[in-house]
C-alpha cells in the first residue's frame, strides 16, 4: 500500500515545475553548452572588461550560462555549464538548489566562478559535488555595479561574478548551490 502525503504532493510539484523550467539548454550535448559558454562569456566581457582580468589571473572558470530559479514557498534553480581551464573545456557541470520559505517568484540569471588559487580549483573538481557557501565572494552585486580595485585583487580563493538577470526575483545568490559533473 502507497502512501501518498501533502509533503510528496508539494515535492514531486516542486519537482515538475523546475523541470518544466525549459533554461534553454536542454539536453542538446556538449557542443550546445560550449556554445553558450562562448557566448555568455564574450557578453560578461563586454558588460564588465574588468573580468578579463579576473579570467587572466585565475586557475579556472566554471562557467553557467543560464540558471533558472522559481519559488512559491518551496522552490529551487537548475542550469548546466562547463569548466574551462585557460581556453579549454575540461569538465561539464549542473548547477542545482532548494529552498524554502517566504518567496514567490522566478528569474533566470548567468554567472561565473573564477578560482583564483590551484588549491581551490582541485577542491572543486576532486569533490563529488561541491556546494558554494556563504565563504564565496561576489564580484557584482545584483544592481549590476561595476568591479571594484579591491575586488580584481582579491585574496578570495573563488569569485562569483552574477549577472544577466531577468524575472520577477529580486537578487541571485548562490549560496547552498550545489555542482554536480555531469555527461551532456
């Protein structure tokens, strides 16, 4: 016998309404992810020339196109990009979240992770699936103001830098997100 609660209910909603979030990915390989790579970091450049500097001095840059973040009450985000090492592809990720509370709402959004130290590079592609905490720093805050000296010199071992923001959310944070490698 089955026993079917409100909290499998929301759940397996919750579940559902993510997926239905198509982010323009899909499931086309990795030649339509590097292609979007490509171009959100040629975007990223021409809004922000200051991350040409951040992409210079770091070990490697995981790159999301685009995430998808929706919330009513119980909500989460999902998107999927790669890591480049210098101009090279080496891994592809997903990037995935939940959460809850007071929040209703959707918004799509881009973003880049600059590893700045060879150390924080290897934690990340060693771990099986590394979480962002509240340790991140963010480069551009959610109005979009430009990079700071003291940012581009940074001692921060990974810089996230969030922009391209469109929907009905204020604010993108990254924080409890958690990348998973992934085979497109």
């Amino acid at each position: 016998m089955s026993s079917f609660t409100r909290r499998t209910f929301v759940l397996g909603g919750a579940t559902l309404s993510l997926a239905a979030c198509a982010n323009g990915i899909g499931g086309q390989g990795a030649a339509r992810i590097d292609a979007r790579v490509s171009a959100t970091l040629n975007e990223m450049y021409g809004r922000y020339p200051g991350t040409r500097n951040l992409a210079q001095n770091a070990s490697g840059m995981l790159v999301m196109p685009l995430i998808t973040e929706a919330g009513l009450g119980l909500g989460g985000s999902y998107g999927r990009g790669a890591l480049r090492i210098g101009e090279s592809t080496v891994d592809y990720y997903s990037a995935a979240s939940v959460s809850g509370g007071l929040q209703i709402g959707a918004q799509q959004f881009s973003h880049v992770l600059f590893f700045m130290t060879d150390e924080a590079l290897m934690e990340f592609r060693r771990s099986p699936g590394w979480s962002a905490g509240a340790d991140l720093q963010y480069a551009i805050n959610s109005e979009g103001e430009m990079l700071s000296a003291s940012t581009l010199t940074s001692l921060s071992p990974v810089i996230a830098v969030v922009f391209a923001q469109a929907g009905l959310r204020l604010g993108a944070t990254l924080e409890g997100t958690k990348y998973t490698r992934i085979i497109p």
